[in-house]
C-alpha cells in the first residue's frame, strides 16, 4: 500500500501513560482475527517506508550468538537528511499501522538512564485461540533526551483505544539533527505472556527490502544472518507457535531416514514447470530404479484417490499426474504423493489388486505405515490446506485448471517437531520460509506469474501435455537461494527454459509501469558450497548450498515492460546481448495476470 494514500489517524486525547512492561488488559471493541491469518497472508505494509530507513536488523532469538528481543530499523540522520522541509511532525519519517486494530497502549515518554528518552505505542491486531490479544510494540526511540517537557506529544496521532486501519499514519520518528542512531524497537507481545515475540508478520517481499537496508547490523557474530524478522527463534519468542502446536500434525517422515538423502523445497522452476511447483521433492539415496525404498503416510488420515499405471509399460512422462496418491486429513487438509513406483500389497489388494488403478475408494491409512515404494526417481510431496487461500496470486481464477494451486502450504508446518527437524537437517534451502513458496504477484509489480494474452490462464484454453505452459512466463526467486531472480518463459526458441539475471538486478518486485522499460541478459547459473568453494554434484546433502550466476555467458536478452497493474509486453532475444537489442519489435507479446 502506497503511504501517501494514507492519511495520519485522528490527533490524540491525552491521557495516562503506561509502562513498556505492563501487561495489557484483554479485550478488544471488535473481534480480531486469530493470529493464523498472519501466517497465512502476512501483512504488505510495513512499519516505516522501507526505502527511508538507513539500516536495521531482525529479532535475534535467545538462540542466537548476541540475542536482541526486537527488530530494529535505523535513521540516520547525521547529515540532517529530516527534517524534509518545516519542523512539524509531518516532515520527519512516519510510522503505520501494519495492521487493521486498536490502539492498546500510549507512551508519551519512556525514559532510560542513559538520557533515551522514548515515546511509543501499542497495536492490538490480533487474537489467540482463547481470546487474548497480540500487540505489535512500537518503541520510538530518539536517543536523546526528550528535548522540552512535552515535546513528544505532537509526534504521536493517536489516543488509547481508538480504532485504526493498516496504512494509518499512527506517529513520526523525531531524528535529531546530527543524530545517526534514531531508530524504532518493535517487537510483538501477547496478553497474560511476559517476554517479547518475534515481529513475523510481514509478506515475503518486504522482509527481503528490509534484509537489504541491513547493512552493517545484518550479521549475528560473524554469521550472516538471511532474510528474516526472526532470527534462530526458540519455541517462545515465535509467534505461531501455539497456532502449530494445535495444528493436525504428521508424526512420519514419507521416507525412511536411513534412505533420505536430501529435501528441495517446492518452488522451483523449472522445464514445463514455469510458474513454481506447487510440491516438494524428497530424494533417496540410492536412486537406481531397481532398489526402491519405502514411501510412508505422514500421519493418520484416509487416502480419497490413487492414480496408477503399470510401471513396465514406461508411461509416465515429466507432466503425468499418474501414480498419484492423495490422503485425506481433518480439517480439509490433503497430501499428494506424486510419481511413486509401486503400492504396497495392502493398498493394491484394497483397489482390485492389479494395475492400473482409478480408485475414488476411501483406505484409511495410519501413521508411518507403508503405502509404497519410489525407486530410481524422488518423491514428490505437496500439501495443501481448504483454510488457507494464497494471498500472492492476485487473479486466483487464473488458476481454475489446478484449482488446489491456490491452497497450497509450507508442507514443513504440518510436522510435528521431531519429524520437521529430521526432515530440515536434509533441506537444501537455509532460508525462510524453509518449505518453499510458490505465490509471488504483487498487484501493480512485475513480480510473479503471467499468462499470454487470452491464452486462457494457467490451463489454457485446451489442455494439452507438453503445450499449455508455452502461454506461461514467471519473475520469481530461486527456490533454494531466493536471493537470486529468476526468469522462467514458457516459449523460448521453442523450448521451456529458465535463466538467471546479469547482475541479479533489478528486483521484479520493485518494477512497476513507473519503471519504464527492463533489459534483462539472461545467464546460467550453477549450485556451491559456500564455505568449500566446490561446485554441488547433486548425488548428497550439502549445506551452505548457494547459486552463483555465470554473468560472463550471456545467452539471450529479454525486454518488459508493464503497461498497467496486470498486463505486460515481453519479447526474448536469443543469443543476443543487451548491447545488440534497442527495443520491442513486432514479435513482442502482451502478457496478463
């Protein structure tokens, strides 16, 4: 949301003034939303305008080497960059709401020993499952004492109580001049919970602009710490977990440890997969066809549909839905195995005993028992969830051909755990969130899906394998390092094909049609090891697994442009450098959400 359409919440009424440490009474004049909603469609507005502040750095958890119970962003104002124009409040940066709530707290000053004097307040935004309130914290802090009795006062535009929306303008952060160290503590609190939360309630795409305002504070001992709010969290400073632990778990990895050699998160791209894939991978060790290993129900559940061909007669191609098991768990949760190669004696003797199979029969299954056996390729693991609908697919009816698309989830949330530490200590990817993610569009960016022009969305207008994903063209992050930008276009030379970007700039997520026109060159890329320097062979787990773009071998250009909030032009040029293309020609194509 644009700050500028937001207009500042109704100057305050004064009146008592709370501790930072006090509890809050529970309670609230209208419901809120259970803190579920956050997790599954975080908040896209951010505290402060992201590209004002000078630097900052996450939550550090009690697990961390040098923990700090808040988030910090930075405003450094020793060349006096604010006031921008008079000295009212206006002109200095301003604080919003992240969320739609009331005001719980007010503090028009806080003081230290150390002659900080602080103001701030508190957004109550959401609720527990038995009622209680969570409070988004915002300690403003100067760094200096408070220059005049009072003086704070004006920088704070609200009263206790009242009623606000995400995007109000909720304060302003008095930067001194000369000052370099102004910034903002925020952190969450919960009623009745002393210690403070993690502040993980912000979308994907505004972490990443935060991690990269980090600067100098973006490391926790000599780590390098990745995008994140919260940093080596324990059970206490997350803010879901009371959410995941009533959450339906599953208590069985779906291969047996001794055979799992590594996990990939879903969203990828990759081949016909131009958009990201909507399911995980785990990979046994051996992956040799003849020495299959055993395929597990993650938990107690009822399979609802089995797919199956004969595996002799060699029918499964790269987009084949064969060989697909779907279990069936309370609360609309399902899990899709994908291309196993077997099904035990039980399941086949339960569906007539022979292949193939089209079986809607109802089997149910139990925690960890076998259910089949892959050999010679990985297993395929998607979850999805009929509570949860994705937030960054901004024309979900896009998306009708594979309608679950839109439910999908992190399969990680769903394990207990023991199983999900089992299962992380084989993922490549060291990044949150460590499942995977699939939902990229921001409304009025380039970021995230498209489709050709009346071609009929993700299905197309006839569904046929190996051709409806040419009208497809994705802007993403790589599934692994999402530090990286990824270009996936379904039609180039006539091939599905995927590239990385020279200079990994500029971020999709920051293009829009004020942008103009983008010259991307294309590059391959490849997989290290960090620390060892050695390129990854694929055959086990590794970790400090990073991409590492090869920007000497241009292979092709691309151009875009966004010409509104859903529609674009886009042409590719192969084997063409950026130097050798001057503009659109008239094979470019117009692509819509």
């Amino acid at each position: 949301m644009n700050a500028s359409k937001r207009k500042p919440a109704v100057r305050p009424v004064l009146g008592f003034c709370f501790c930072w440490f006090v509890f809050h009474s529970s309670g609230a004049p209208d419901k809120l939303p259970n803190i579920a909603l956050f997790e599954r469609q975080p908040s896209d507005r951010f505290l402060v305008d992201l590209d004002e502040m000078t630097s900052g750095h996450p939550f550090k958890g009690m697990d961390s080497a040098q923990p700090h119970a808040g988030a910090h962003v930075h405003f450094d104002n020793s060349t006096n960059r604010w006031p921008k124009g008079g000295t009212e409040p206006h002109n200095y940066p301003a604080v919003y709401a992240v969320a739609d709530g009331f005001i719980s707290r007010v503090d028009f000053r806080f003081g230290q020993k150390d002659g900080n004097h602080r103001y701030g307040l508190d957004l109550a935004f959401a609720s527990d499952r038995s009622g209680r309130s969570y409070h988004f914290c915002y300690s403003i802090e100067p760094m200096i004492p408070e220059p005049a009795e009072g003086f704070y006062r004006k920088f704070l535009l609200v009263h206790k109580g009242q009623k606000v929306r995400k995007g109000d303008v909720l304060a302003y952060l008095y930067t001194p001049p000369g000052v370099k160290d102004a910034h903002i503590h925020f952190h969450l609190m919960l009623d009745g919970r002393n210690g403070f939360l993690a502040p993980e309630i912000f979308r994907a795409d505004l972490v990443r602009q935060f991690h990269s305002k980090w600067g100098g504070f973006g490391r926790d001992g000599g780590t390098l710490m990745p995008p994140c709010m919260g940093y080596r969290l324990n059970s206490a400073e997350n803010p879901f977990a009371e959410l995941q632990r009533h959450r339906p778990l599953f208590t069985a990895c779906p291969i047996d440890l001794e055979h799992f050699c590594y996990f990939v998160p879903m969203g990828m791209v990759a081949g016909g997969h131009v958009t990201p894939i909507d399911h995980a991978y785990f990979y046994p060790k051996n992956s040799r066809a003849n020495e299959e290993v055993n395929v597990h129900a993650p938990g107690d559940g009822t399979i609802v549909r089995i797919s199956f061909e004969d595996q002799t007669k060699n029918v499964l191609g790269p987009h084949s839905f064969a060989n697909a098991v779907v279990i069936e768990f309370p609360g609309g949760i399902k899990v899709t195995y994908l291309l196993m190669t077997r099904l035990s004696a039980r399941i086949l003797g339960e569906v007539g005993g022979k292949l193939p199979v089209q079986s809607n029969k109802r089997i149910k299954v139990e925690a960890g028992e076998v259910i089949g056996r892959v050999g010679g390729r990985s297993l395929d693991f998607g979850v999805t969830d009929d509570n949860v609908t994705l937030t960054g697919f901004v024309n979900p009816r896009s998306y009708e051909a594979e309608s679950w698309k839109i439910h999908t989830v992190d399969p990680l949330l769903y394990f207990d755990e023991k199983t999900k530490s089992q299962i992380l200590s084989k993922n490549l990817r060291p990044f949150e969130p460590r499942g995977g993610k699939i939902d990229y569009d921001i409304d009025g960016k380039l970021v995230g899906n498209w489709f050709k022009s009346g071609s009929g969305g993700y299905g197309g207008k006839v569904r046929r394998p190996g051709e409806y994903w040419k009208g497809h063209l994705a802007f993403v992050y790589h599934h692994i390092d999402p530090r990286f930008v990824r270009v996936s276009i379904g039609n180039y030379n006539g091939q599905a094909t995927q590239f990385n970007v020279k200079g990994n700039a500029p971020d999709p997520a920051a293009v829009s049609a004020a942008t103009g026109l983008v010259k991307w060159e294309l590059v391959p890329w490849t997989y290290y090891n960090s620390r060892t320097g050695k390129d990854w062979d694929r055959t086990k787990w590794e970790d400090n697994l990073t991409a590492r773009n090869h920007d000497m071998n241009v292979m092709g250009t691309v151009l875009v442009q966004m010409i509104g909030d859903r529609t674009i032009r886009f042409e590719a040029f192969p084997g063409r450098k950026a130097s050798q293309v001057a503009g659109f020609d008239d094979r470019a194509i117009m692509y819509e959400r």
